[in-house]
C-alpha cells in the first residue's frame, strides 16, 4: 500500500512537509506530533527538531479560535490520525511478514 492511499494521509503527509519547513503549529503537525512515538515506531520518518510540545491543547486552541465547537472536529481529525496509524502499523506487520 502506498502512504497517499492510507486514510488520513491527506492530513498526515502534509505534516511531514511542514515540519521540515520548521512549520510547527499546522494541523498536519500537531497531528504528528500527537502520535510521533506511535508513527516513528512504525517506521515513518519525520523532522523531530520541530515537534511541538502539548500538541492536543495546541490543536485543540487553534481550532477553538476558528470555530463555534470545536470539539467534532478536533475529534474527527484524532480519529483520522488513529487510522492512518493502524494502517501504517498493519503495514509494518505485512512487510516483516
């Protein structure tokens, strides 16, 4: 499977793009930065230097600062990050297999 092809890659792999552009506090980001162990154990690559710290309250206020309730979405972009992650993971399993 292609990384464009996983679900969430539309958010997560502009992410990768940002930080290495030093681009902390996109969406894409604060994503990564949520799940940087998770990822990296998956053996995605990424710019560490610029992962920021308290990612989720991070997102979570920049989504507060655009929106009525945030709360669906920032929920929705969580379960967008936790899919592209099992994908990544199962991928990872097929690959040692």
């Amino acid at each position: 499977m292609n990384l464009n092809e996983m679900p969430g890659a539309d958010l997560i792999l502009p992410g990768i793009d940002d930080l290495c552009d030093g681009r902390t506090y996109t969406v894409g980001a604060l994503l990564i930065a949520i799940a940087s162990i998770r990822l990296s154990n998956a053996g995605l690559k990424f710019d560490k230097d610029h992962i920021a710290s308290e990612p989720e309250l991070t997102l979570y206020a920049q989504l507060e600062r655009e929106r009525d309730d945030p709360y669906p979405h920032y929920n929705a972009l969580l379960n967008s990050l936790n899919s592209f992650c099992n994908a990544l993971e199962l991928l990872q399993i097929q690959s040692t297999v």
